[in-house]
C-alpha cells in the first residue's frame, strides 16, 4: 500500500478519513497515523472555525460547565478550613492538575467515546477499508474545538493555585509541573483508548468508560486522604490516575504521598504513561481483532 489518505469531500466523508492522497511516499504506521489524524482533525477545524460565532458560545458553555466543579470545591471551604487536611490552595494545584491533563486529552482523543455507536451501526466498517490507522480515523472524527474551553479553565485555576500556594521552589519541582500534565495526559489519552477498545465487546458501553475517563478527573480534584484505601490502591496500581496529579502534587507541595509510597515515584509518571500507552495499544488491537462487521 504505497499510498496515504487525504482529507476530502463533504463533514462525513472528511469525518471518517477522506479520500486518497496520491504520490505520496510510505510511511511508517505511527507517522502514517498522525499525519491523517492532522488532516482529520484539521478539516474539522477548518470547519468549527466557518462559524466562529457559535464555536465562541459552545467553548465558553464547556468552560462554564467544567468551572462549576471549582465552584462546588470553593463552597465547601467557604464552610471548612480544610478538606481531608488539604488547604484551598493545595486543591487548587490537585484540581488544576488533572483538569488540564484531561482537557489536553479529551481535546485530543475525546471522539473515541462515540466508537461503540459506530460499532452498532456499522459505520466502522467504512473506516476498515481505508489505508489509514483505525485509531487515527476514530480519534480525529469530528475534531471537538470547543473542548479547549476546559483546558482554559484548567489553566486559570492552576495559575491561580501556583501563585498562592505555598511551596519553597526548586528547579526540581517546577520541571515537574509541565512534565506531569504532559504525562497525565497520556494517562488519560490510554484511559480513553482502552475503554474504547471495550466498546467493540459491550458495543454500548459509553457510560463505563466514562466512569474512568470523566469519573476519573473528577476524582482527582480531590486529595486522596477523603476517599478509601482500597480505592486508593486501585487508582496506583490497577488503574494508575494517582500518577497525573496526587504524586507529583506530593512531591511538589511536600505532602505525605498515597499508602506510604516511596519519594521517588513523584518522577514516574512519564513512565507510567509510556505503559498505560503500551496497554492501551495492546487493548486496541485486541478490540479490533475480535470487532465483527454487520455484514459478517
């Protein structure tokens, strides 16, 4: 197959991957996969962008609607000093932490979650026969602009948090700031991959994978001393979201970290995104092995 795609056509041919790009060199499969969800994703742009206007109310609705998760966190310390031993700034840093690792990823790959009614009604099947990544096609399908209205509100409230939190700086702990909302959001980017995977088994399963996508971030806004051990052990081990945001805040705000872990796991989350990527990819290709078309 020595030729790539290109984005052509009407918003649901572009939407699904375009038509084909012609005497353009072979690529490999991972450089072949993001440059046609560039293409994908840029169409839609292109798209959002014609009416700017409604692109303008539909991003400030999103950030309106992820700022009330802060609102909700601003009237509990309006009646307490503390939430589980945490000051306002500290949950701050928390909430600002995983709401723009999670904006980053939902802007992203946030369309994997309508893969399970593309299963049901068999529109996958028109993805299959293009020469271009699946997952690339899926994760680009109308590219959601209007996401970054999260990501602002994410950033505001972690400007915030770092401008008034207490923290005795050093190089260390200001490299690890980017480098965990980078790494975050990788975390979730596999999180969102894997419970799409899940959807070629349970087809309408959108609500589960939310549960660990959105559920998951929401979570996270929270310090890990109010919920259960056991829950904190699945969130470290099983499901790693610990690594986005409570052990790198440990570290930097030189708090005690979860069940008594080691200084040094405040640096892995690079790594635990590069293994949540690995099994998120393996889960994948494990999806789409056992996906049957509505035709077979």
């Amino acid at each position: 197959m020595a030729e790539a795609t290109r984005v052509t056509g009407g918003a649901d041919e572009a939407g699904a991957g375009g038509g084909i790009f012609r005497d353009q060199p072979r690529r490999g499969p991972f450089v072949e996969g993001l440059r046609a969800y560039g293409l994908i994703a840029g169409m839609w742009i292109r798209s959002t962008m014609a009416y700017r206007t409604s692109f303008l109310l539909t991003a400030f609705g999103n950030f309106a609607m992820t700022a009330l998760d802060f609102v909700a966190i601003l009237l509990m310390f309006s009646r307490v000093d503390a939430l589980g031993g945490w000051s306002l700034p500290e949950v701050a840093f928390l909430y600002g932490l995983s709401g723009v690792s999670f904006g980053l990823a939902d802007l992203a790959i946030g369309s994997m979650e309508r893969l399970g009614q593309r299963v049901r009604d068999g529109t996958l099947d028109t993805l299959l026969v293009r020469p271009v990544p699946v997952l690339a096609q899926v994760a680009g399908d109308r590219f959601g602009l209007r996401r970054l209205g999260r990501v602002v509100q994410g950033l505001l409230v972690l400007g915030y948090a770092l401008v008034v939190v207490d923290v005795d700086w050093t190089a260390a702990k200001v490299l690890l700031v980017p480098v965990a909302l980078l790494s975050g959001a990788g975390i979730f980017c596999a999180v969102f991959v894997a419970a799409g995977a899940f959807q070629f088994v349970a087809q309408d399963a959108s609500e589960v994978a939310n549960s660990f996508t959105y559920g998951g971030t929401t979570m996270l806004q929270y310090p890990p001393t109010v919920f259960a051990l056991d829950l904190v052990r699945g969130v470290t081990f099983v499901v790693p979201l610990a690594f986005v945001n409570w052990l790198p805040a440990g570290y930097v705000l030189d708090r005690p970290y979860p069940l008594d872990l080691p200084g040094w796991v405040a640096f892995t989350p690079p790594l635990a995104a590069a293994a949540c990527c690995a099994l998120g990819g393996l889960a994948w290709r494990a999806g789409l092995r056992s996906y049957r078309s509505t035709g077979s």
